[in-house]
C-alpha cells in the first residue's frame, strides 16, 4: 500500500508546495497532517521485556506505540528503560508494500542525534587541552573559516548553534523547493565533501545574527573537520573509536556504503505531500549529512549511549558541565516559558507533563528518531520511525490537524513520565521542530529552526 494522501491540483500544489517550503526554511510554521488522512496496513506491537518486576507500564507503552501507528505512522520501534529495567517494542510496518512488520532492534539513520556524538569527540579533546572552547574556530581552520567569521565564531558557538552560519542543506539541495522528488532521487548516490558543505553554509544566507540560536548543519561539518585538524584523524574514525567504542555500542556505526547492512526498515519521505506517494530513501549516500547526521544506530544503543554520557562515564565533570551549558532554543513570546535549551550537542526539553529531560532529536529523509533521558540517565526513551515530513498545510500555508504528531508527543511523555500525557491535540507548548525532524523542518510558530 502506498500513502493514500491526495495530491492536490497541479496549479495548486505548486503554490502550496512553495509556500510551505519557504516556512520551513524560515522555520516559522507548525507541521500538520489532514485529520482525515488513512493510515497504513495495521500490524500489531510486538514487545520483549528484560525483568521480573519494574515500574514501566508495558502495557501502556505497547498501547500508546500502537496509537503512534493507527494516527498515521508506517512504523515505529521503541527501547524505554527506567533503571535496569527496561521495554522493547515495535509497532506497525518496515515495508509498506510487502507488510513486513517492524522489528525493536532494527537499526535505523539516526540523523542529528549524531550531533551528540561529534560533540563529545571535541570535549574530549577541550579536556586534553587541544581545543579550547572560546577560542576562534580561525585559529583552527583559518582557511576553511576565513575573515571576520573566523576571528569572531568561537568552537562553542559552533556546538550550540549561536555562530551566525546558515545551513547548507538547501544550496546542497536547489531542487528541494520545485520538486523534492527530484532533489532527493538525484542526490541518492552523490558524494559530497565536507570542505563543499562548509563552502555552500559560509555562502547561503544565515536565519539569525551570530550570539542568536539558529540550527545549522554547517556548524558541525566545520566541527568534524576541526577534529581531523587536531587529532590527524579522518573524523568518523576518531568518533567511532573514542566515543562509540568507549560507549560499548555493538550496532552504531558510520556507514561505508550507501545502503545499511544489518536488518532495518524500508524509509519513507512525503516532503509535505509533495512527494506523493511517498518514496522509499533507505539506500543513500550519507556524505550530505557526516558528522551533522550521518550515524546508524539502534535504539537500544542509544539507551546505552545517553545513560553513560549522563552519568560521566564518557566526558569528564568539567566537560559535562559544559555541554549542560544551554541557551534558548527559541525566543519566547510574551508570558510563555522557554520550554527547549541547547547546550553544546545535546539539548534540554520541558515535556507537557511538566519533567525536564535531555537528548537529542534526528532527521534524514525517511527516518526520523528521539532519544530523551532524565537528567541521571535513569528513565530514558529511544523511539525511531520510518515516514518523514507527515505534516500537511492548507492552500494558505497554514498547519492542518497533526494526529500523527500529537501521538508522537503522548508516547514520548507517557515514556518519559510514566504517567499518560493530558493534553489538547496541537496545543503543545513544546518547540514543533522535534515533531518533524529532518534537513528542512517547521519550527515553532515564530520561534527557532
């Protein structure tokens, strides 16, 4: 079965689409998916549990990963532990047109959450004294970051976003706002080098000014080639040994090809209903995304990577600290919280329950993933999923009704918090941006990605 959603008519759908593609660039509109859309073949949870007592309520989770399903979603897998308990389950399908069923430990592109990563890689050599924070990322890369740029954007404006530099995503991708199918299908087995992604973000427009928070890509390509400088290594490999391996990962890894060689879903991009039916994108070239996005991971390991970066298994306290170091995500309208901080890779969320947690979000086309974790790293959450930019909009550009969305959000907090999530559907407070991960996103209305 393909996705059911109608494609508009063609006059229409090419207004729509540039209207809609212009407010994710500019990251100021909520994503939505039609109330009425169908959802794919239905295939029940599957679960596994590793316990005899525990304070997870399995059967609450498997209820709310299956409403996660039946809202819209092809297919999900989930890894949620509280202490050394822990639950695993899948909902939904991997293959849209064969019906395979998902599985918990497929392994799956975990798109920015690889931000997390490459961050620990360069505070683990700010603790080694090869970098320092504060320094001008010219005093590293002058050729590569020349200019007023490079003598003002420090290392830790790169790792939280505040540099001024716009993403590259778009420049790298020029059809994405004529016709995605096409941006995305010739851009399937390209090679990009990471020198030609830092050259096309230094060249695009920036969103906000430098000290503004303003998600971009760019800044950590420049950050895995800072580490190639310092460390004379190829950046993955640095990253692989000394921050995968040290985490005892067995099933993440940077990939060598453009396929995954272990058991996975099929990946599917709507691109706003743009591309339909939506297409499968499980085989591509990573060479885009490096050390921006291009990690593979389970959800499992994800687990086992938040815990042991949280409780200091990783980076010491001092680097921690660091990280932990946030500024806001957005800038709040009158009388409303600032319910998201970034940090340096890692960022901090108030869910609508009320709990504060840390992690991460991702994106790449077809595969969107969570990973959140209190705090101690004791109650934590993966969730991966396998049909990208859901969301809908009117012929004015505005957000549709975001079932898929607000399902997403009630499993994540029921996760997190143990407890089922009160809310009104689309009245979260929280940034929209973690409802559709991706290279090119809706954020909060007026707020920041």
């Amino acid at each position: 079965m393909r996705n059911s959603h109608p494609s508009p008519r063609p006059d229409r759908r090419k207004a729509r689409l540039a209207a809609v593609t212009s407010a994710a660039l500019l990251s100021l509109a909520v994503g939505a998916l039609p109330a009425g859309a169908a959802a794919p073949p239905s295939a029940s949870v599957s679960a596994s549990a590793v316990s005899t007592t525990s304070d997870l309520d399995r059967k609450a989770l498997r209820a709310s990963l299956e409403a996660f399903h039946q809202a819209g979603m092809y297919g999900a897998y989930s890894s949620v532990r509280d202490g050394s308990e822990r639950w695993q389950g899948a909902a939904g399908v991997a293959d849209i047109d064969t019906g395979r069923p998902m599985r918990p430990d497929y392994e799956h592109r975990i798109g920015s959450i690889t931000k997390t990563f490459t961050s620990v890689a360069v505070l683990q050599q700010v603790a080694k004294g090869r970098i320092d924070l504060d320094a001008p990322i010219g005093d590293y890369l002058p050729d590569l970051v020349p200019g007023e740029r490079g003598r003002k954007v420090t290392v830790r404006m790169l790792l939280n976003h505040t540099s001024g530099i716009a993403d590259y995503i778009l420049p790298a991708f020029p059809k994405l706002v004529k016709d995605p199918g096409q941006a995305l299908d010739e851009g399937q087995f390209r090679k990009l080098a990471p020198e030609e992604l830092v050259r096309l973000g230094l060249a695009a427009k920036p969103l906000a000014p430098r000290g503004k928070y303003s998600y971009a890509n760019t800044n950590y390509i420049i950050a895995g080639l800072l580490l190639k400088k310092v460390t004379g290594q190829d950046p993955e490999s640095y990253i692989t040994e000394n921050v995968i391996h040290k985490a005892g990962l067995r099933h993440t890894y940077f990939p060598r090809s453009a396929g995954i060689p272990g058991p996975h879903a099929k990946m599917y991009e709507s691109f706003y209903g743009a591309i339909a039916p939506a297409r499968d994108y499980s085989v591509y070239d990573m060479s885009w995304a490096g050390t921006a996005g291009a990690i593979v991971s389970t959800m499992n390991d994800l687990n086992d990577f938040y815990r042991r970066l949280l409780s200091g298994k990783l980076l010491g306290a001092a680097e921690l600290r660091e990280m932990k170091t946030t500024v806001p995500a957005y800038e709040p309208t009158a009388g409303h919280e600032v319910v998201m901080r970034y940090g340096l890779g890692l960022f901090t969320l108030k869910m609508p329950s009320g709990g504060w947690y840390w992690g991460h979000d991702g994106g790449v086309f077809g595969a969107g993933t969570w990973a959140m974790s209190t705090e101690d790293g004791r109650r934590q959450v993966a969730i991966g999923y396998n049909l990208m930019k859901y969301e809908r909009f009117g012929d004015d550009g505005k957000p549709l009704p975001n079932p898929i969305g607000d399902a997403l959000l009630g499993y994540m907090d029921q996760a997190l918090s143990g407890t089922p999530a009160k809310r009104v559907p689309g009245a979260s407070p929280m940034p929209q941006r973690l409802l559709t991960p991706g290279p090119l996103r809706p954020g909060p209305a007026g707020a920041g990605r």
